[in-house]
C-alpha cells in the first residue's frame, strides 16, 4: 500500500498575524544579537546610534569609537548574515520537502550541503585568493550532491520513499565527506580555515553579506514564487497537470532554487545542519501545510533560529565562543528524531 509521506496541504491560520509574529520574533532576536555580548551596551544607546546613522540625523549616543566600531563592524553585520544564513536553509529545506514531498528533506541529510562543502573546499585549496570562486563551486557541488542522491534513492527504491531517500542521502553525505577530508591534506596550511568553515561561522562581516546576497535574493524569491505550485504538487502530479501545472518543470525549478539558497549559505558560513528540518516542521505544526504559507513563515523563521543560535554560542561558554554548527546539532539531532517517528507512525 503506498505511503503518504506528507500531509496535504490545508489552509493556513491567519497567515498575516503568524507573518506579523514571526517578523516579532526575528525582532527581539536580533536586538538581542546586537545587545548581548562582551561589552555592556545599553539599548537606549543602540536606538540613539541607529538613529545617528540615519541620514540628516545628528544625535549623539554616547558610546565611544571603540564601541561604535563593535556594534557596527563586528555584532551588526554577524546578526544580519546569520539571519540571511538562517533564512536560506529553512526556505530551502521547504522547498527540498515540497519538491520529494518528504518531511525529512533537508539540505545537510540529502547531500546538499556536503557537496557543496567538497566544492568550497576544493575551491579553497586550488582558488584560496579568489573569493568569488566559492559561491560558484558551492552551487555546483550542492547541486550535484541532491542529485546522487536521488538518483541512488531512485534506484535503491521507491523514488520518495521516506527511509530510501535518508539512507541515500547520509550515503551521498557520508562518501562526499570522506572526498572532502581526502583533498584538505593537499593544502595543509589551509586546514585551520577549511576546519573553521566546517564547524559553522557566521562571523564574516560585510564582505561575506555582500557576497551572499545577490544569491540570497534570486534563490529566495525564485521559491517564495512556487508555493502555490508546490500546493497544486502535493495532490499529485497527474491532478496538477489536469490543473496546467507542468510538475517536471516545477520541480527543476525549486531544486535548483533550493540548491542555490544551500549553496549560498554553506559557501559563507560552512556547514550548519538540521535548520531545514527544525524550522519548517514547526512552521508547519502552527501555521498549516500550505507552502505560501510556509516557504516565507519558514523564510522568517530560519533567521530568527539561526541568529538566536548564534547568541547562545556566544554566550553559554563566554568568553569562549561554540562554534554555531554544534548548537544547531544539540537543537535539532533530537528534533529529527521525533519528526522520524511521527512519520514512521504516519506510515504504518
């Protein structure tokens, strides 16, 4: 008998106050990413710098170079990337889960990111001087890793199937790993920033926001753009084609959209796992499964996580610093879990 893996779509629940929520909570995040870390910083001198950056606006908050240089420099810019980081994995994951209609499809379980991770290393240790290079290798590599390993779940099964497609993906993940580690040793002197990479970092500054964005912002638009596609999907392909819904193209579409936004994401902060699995699962329990709903709820979502995540590894070991990859792990590792039981018991 087959196996629904995912539930149908329903109507989302006032899908303007949950979007009016969410962008709250990304809010209160964020401020708390500014606010929170080495130096004490009151927030009444934060809104007067705001404030002061504002043009025509002259106001005087108070806080001395030193402090204007932290905030500006180092905790605004790590808050705004990891929000676009968080915000890419999440949108992605949906749109991974809505194209295999599989709620265990992520970008770190279907290869996605480990390909894209061979890749930015492979770029780091032949290009280490030419940035740009990054971004591009990320892409192809992510591209090519969902691609082995659809193809092996394909021929291993049921193309689909929950258990195929996880087992085919930590396969894929598993080997592409293995490749990564194999060509770190031709450039030792590069394993301490391959390494760094690894482990998640969103502390890269202007330089990497202003690299990433322009991905950003295709990939996410490009999948904002298919919920209602992705809806007409989920019925089944034959009913979305009576509909004029070409499925194939659908799905090309939101796969290379999804792999664009991974890619963009690993290529600036490395691998972060489990953001694509956590965020849109739960975006799904409060808001329905309609993905006009849950591609930008998933959107707004994945950055508040993120950057929330991010101000834990700040904070729990200061003035130690856990790198961000590990918090998300702790988060999502027991969160996966659950998600495979319910949808094992889904199954039965």
């Amino acid at each position: 008998m087959a196996v629904r893996t995912t539930a149908p779509a329903r109507p989302s629940r006032a899908r303007p106050l949950w979007v009016v929520c969410a962008l709250g909570v990304l809010a209160v995040s964020m401020i708390a990413g500014l606010l929170d870390g080495a130096a004490d910083i009151s927030p009444w001198q934060v809104v007067l710098q705001a404030a002061d950056w504002l043009p025509f606006v002259h106001v005087d908050s108070g806080l001395a170079p030193v402090e204007q240089g932290l905030l500006f420099e180092l905790r605004l810019p790590r808050v705004l990337l990891a929000a676009v980081v968080g915000g890419l994995l999440a949108v992605a994951g949906a749109g991974y889960q809505g194209v295999f209609r599989n709620p265990l499809a992520d970008p770190y379980l279907l290869g996605a990111a480990a390909g894209a991770g061979l890749a930015t290393t492979v770029a780091i240790v032949l290009l280490p001087d030419v940035a740009a290079s990054i971004p591009v290798a990320a892409f192809a590599g992510a591209v090519g890793g969902v691609f082995l390993a659809y193809t092996l779940g394909n021929t291993a099964g049921r193309a689909g199937g929950t258990a195929t497609l996880v087992l085919a993906g930590v396969a894929v993940t598993s080997f592409l790993t293995a490749i990564q580690t194999f060509v770190q040793q031709f450039k030792v002197e590069e394993l301490q920033r391959i390494y760094s990479w690894i482990l998640g970092d969103v502390g890269g500054g202007w330089d990497q926001l202003w690299l990433v964005l322009p991905y950003a912002a295709v990939s996410a638009a490009l999948l904002l753009l298919h919920g209602r596609m992705l809806d007409v999907l989920s019925v089944g392909d034959e009913e979305a084609t009576s509909l004029g819904v070409r499925a194939a193209r659908v799905r090309f579409t939101v796969l290379l959209a999804a792999s664009l936004a991974t890619a963009a994401a690993v290529a600036v902060s490395g691998l972060i796992g489990f953001v694509g699995i956590v965020v849109p699962h739960v975006v799904r329990r409060l808001a329905g499964g309609s993905y006009r709903s849950v591609l930008p709820l998933s959107l707004i979502g994945g950055a508040a996580f993120l950057v929330l995540a991010d101000l834990v590894a700040r904070t729990v070991l200061a003035p130690a610093e856990l790198p961000i990859g590990v918090v998300t792990m702790f988060v999502g590792a027991p969160f996966f879990v659950g998600v495979l039981r319910m949808t094992r018991r889904a199954a039965v």
